[in-house]
C-alpha cells in the first residue's frame, strides 16, 4: 500500500561539535556523561538523606569501577551477544568504539562485576548497593535511548500511525506500509520511534516506580527487592518495546535477541522476588 502522507523525515544531526578528523562531540558520548553523573548526583542525595550506610568514599569507588564495567561490558556484550562471527573474523574491530556498537545487557553484566568487586574489597552489602544502583542507573538508560534516536538507528517496524517517523539510514521494504518522500525522492517506510518508546517504558516509568518504591516503601523490606524489581521491570518494558523495534541481529528462537536475553533477566528477577518473599516471611 502506499499513499502520499507526509512523514516526519529524520534529519537530525548526532554531532554536536566537528574537532578533528574523527573526533567530534556527539550527542550519544554526550548521553553516556549524563547518565554517569545522574547516577552520582543520585547516590549523593541519597547519602544526604540517610537512606543509605555507604560513605563519600564507597561511592566514588563504585562510580569509578561502575563506569569500567559500563563501558567494558556493554562492548564486549555487543560483541559476544549480537556479532560474534565478525569480531573472530576481524579482532581489531572490537576497539574500533567510533563504528559504534554497545549492549545494555552486556554492560549490565559488566556493571554487576563491579558491585561484587567493590563490595568485597570495601567489605559493605552487596544487595544494599544494587537496589540503590538499579534505581539510580536509569537516567542514563534514558538519556541512551534519546541518543539512539537522535542517530537515527534502532530503528522501529514499518507503521502507519501518525507519529511514525521516516528514517534515511533504514532499508525500503516494498512490501511493508510506503510512501513516497519527496525530501528523499523515493519510496521509504514510516517507521515506529522504537528508541522514544524504550525511553518512555526503560527511563520514565521504570524510573518513577523504582523511586516511588525507594521511598514509600522498600526501606522497610529486605534487601535486594529493588534489585529484583529492576531485573522484572526493565526486562518487561523492553520485551515490549521490542515488538516494535526492527530486530538488529539474527533472531534466536524465532526471538529478537533483545527479548530472548530479557527472558533471561526477568527469570533472574523473580529467582530475587522469591528470595525477598522467603526473607520477609522470617522477619519478626
């Protein structure tokens, strides 16, 4: 089918500022320091109105070690769970970071590692510093999304809804919902803003409800409630917003990768909601 509506033809430039040859500001480094510091800004406040035992010091640990797994996980995530076959094929590319290619779940992997390595060293609660991170992680999950779509990629399923969005770098299929953009002068596919739904579902309202629990509640449960609910929450909004989203790798299962490996968080998160319901049930 293909009609002659007017679509919003994305054309937003993800430079901010041209240094030198390849090194330029881009928005998406931009979106990775403004979720380091929402997370630090977030812990701050925290130690400010005493929810939480760890010292300036604690934090500044695992901030620091928080943004070697960020980084190291989410690249060798990419590389392990979504192009394996090329990176054994060209090993040098795995540090070629201006191609782009980075995993949440591989940089939550990453993440993890560095909880168990400053908890062991500082001798504090593991389970006290992931509920505490899994809500003060969000933000730059956020921030992430709106650099995806600022860069045009990730891109959603052909739609036809009137928010749907044309994307330059996307492949015409001429046997999805068309149209004729006369900015582009050919045929293209409206597609779904997939990158603006996961910052609505992983960023705004995971953030909201993690915060709503932080407060109102769950500093009278045991620890690691939080950290269940952010495994269950996040894996359900992107399980959804998948259905959406283009699959960006081959499927497993007849899956996107996305879902598949948010199957395995949320199986990991209700393992954490039976240890808080076992736990619970033992308080006086």
């Amino acid at each position: 089918m293909m009609l002659p509506l007017a679509y919003w033809v994305h054309d937003v430039n993800p430079v901010i500022l041209q240094v030198w040859g390849p090194l330029a500001l881009r928005w998406y480094g931009v979106a990775y320091v403004s979720g380091f510091i929402a997370f630090w800004l977030l812990f701050r406040y925290y130690q400010k109105k005493g929810i939480t035992a760890l010292t300036p010091a604690d934090t500044e640990s695992l901030f620091n070690w928080g943004i070697v797994g960020v980084l190291v996980g989410g690249r060798l995530g990419f590389v392990l769970f979504y192009d394996l076959p090329y990176y054994l094929d060209h090993p040098l590319s795995v540090f070629n970071v201006t191609a782009g290619g980075m995993s949440f779940h591989g940089g939550l992997l990453g993440v993890i590692a560095a909880m168990f390595f400053v908890t062991r060293k500082r001798g504090i609660s593991l389970f006290e510093v992931s509920d505490l991170a899994a809500t003060a992680v969000i933000p730059g999950l956020f921030f992430g999304r709106l650099a995806n779509f600022i860069n045009g990629e990730l891109w959603g399923k052909p739609a036809e809804v009137a928010w749907a969005v044309i994307f330059p770098k996307a492949p015409w299929d001429p046997h999805a919902f068309s149209v004729f953009s006369e900015y582009l002068g050919n045929y293209v596919n409206p597609r779904h803003p997939s990158q603006l739904y996961e910052a609505l579902l992983e960023g705004v309202l995971l953030f909201s409800w993690l915060q709503f629990r932080l407060w109102k509640q769950a500093r009278h449960q045991v620890k690691a409630a939080l950290s269940a609910e952010f495994l269950i929450g996040y894996a359900l909004a992107r399980i959804i917003s998948e259905q959406f989203r283009e699959p960006d790798a081959a499927l497993i299962l007849g899956l996107s990768r996305g879902t598949f490996y948010s199957l395995a968080m949320l199986l990991a998160g209700f393992a954490f909601l039976c240890y808080t319901h076992r736990k619970t049930k033992r308080l006086p």
